[in-house]
C-alpha cells in the first residue's frame, strides 16, 4: 500500500523551491513510501527519456539536487505520457460498453419477470373467490422468472447466490399464498431418520 509521508530532513516545499522551475511549466511533486526506498513521484521539466524504460517513463537528468536526493535514499522518477491511449484501452472500452449494454437488458428483463409474478401474487391474493387452477398460471410466470434469473447468472451480471436469494423470494411468496388459501399444508409433524 502506497501512503504519503514526509522526513524530518525535507518537506516537499523545500524540495520544490531546490529544483529548477521554469514559468512555463508546471511542476507538480508527490512523494511515496515504497519499500525499501522512498520513490519521489515527480513530473519535471529536465527529464529525458529513457530508451529501455518502457511506455511512458522518463528519468531525470543528475543535477545536485537529484545527487542530494540519492544521497538521502531517495530516487527521483519522472513519468510522462503522450496522450495516445494504447489500442487495448480502447478495445477495454468498446468491451465495457457492450457489456453494460447488454448485463442492464437482462437485469430489466429479470426485474419485469419478477414484478409479474408478485403482482399476479397479490392479485390472487387480493382475490375473494380464488381458485386452486389460477396457481397453475402463476407457476408459468414463476418459471419464466427463474429463466429469466438464470440467464443473468449465466452472462455473468448477476451473482448467483443473489439469484438464488430472488428465485428463494419468489417461492417463498407463492408457498405464503397457497397457506394462506388452505391449498398447501405444511407438515406438523417432522418426519423421524430411521
């Protein structure tokens, strides 16, 4: 974990006013606590590039302050980018988009087939003279539902100990009604392991 920290030898407002800072540039310093040595994060007018630093990264120039600051256990470290994002970025991106896209369809999928089902449930519910054959049509909503659910687990939008929980709620609701109509009698009495 990078924290910020400072040392009683320097702050980092001393350190600003020791390097050279045209006007036309900005100058900004950051410093991080990396095990072992302390990295200076700074972006500097006097760096140059380095050939085998990889994309991006700049190493600045010896001048007596950085030679101070090697003294102390300290490394100076310019980073610089070109603004031109790498194509993986970009391709990261298009992915995202779709995927978003796609994981919002069916989640609003799941919720419309779940809503159907509750209301249908209070319906029934609601209902005086209800009958027993009227849970058969509930059953079909609630087997679209779970398709529904599971679909969304399987394109990775939904986690599936949460579909688990929504397909739980759904059953838990239907079984609600069908005691309370007398349709359904849970048994008193649990059956003894022989």
């Amino acid at each position: 974990m990078v924290t910020a920290t400072t040392s009683p030898l320097f702050s980092l407002s001393s350190l600003r006013a020791s390097l050279p800072s045209p006007t036309r540039f900005h100058t900004s310093l950051s410093l991080r606590a990396l095990s072992p040595r302390a990295r200076l994060s700074a972006a500097l007018p006097f760096a140059s590039p380095l050939v085998s630093g990889g994309y991006g990264t700049w190493a600045a120039t010896s001048i007596s302050s950085a030679g101070r600051l090697r003294r102390r256990g300290l490394e100076v470290v310019c980073e610089a980018t070109t603004g031109r994002r790498p194509d993986s970025v970009k391709k990261r991106e298009r992915q995202n988009d779709k995927h978003r896209i796609r994981n919002h369809a069916r989640k609003a999928e799941m919720r419309t087939r779940m809503k159907k089902v509750l209301r249908a449930l209070e319906k029934l519910r609601k209902k005086p003279d209800a009958q027993p054959e009227e849970i058969i049509e509930i059953e079909k909503l609630i087997a679209e539902a779970y398709k529904a659910i599971d679909k969304t687990v399987k394109v990775g939008a939904m986690h599936r100990n949460t579909a688990n929980h929504r397909k739980s709620r759904l059953a838990r609701r239907k079984k609600a009604i069908e005691i309370l109509r007398g349709w359904y009698v849970p048994n008193a009495e649990p059956v003894a392991a022989t």
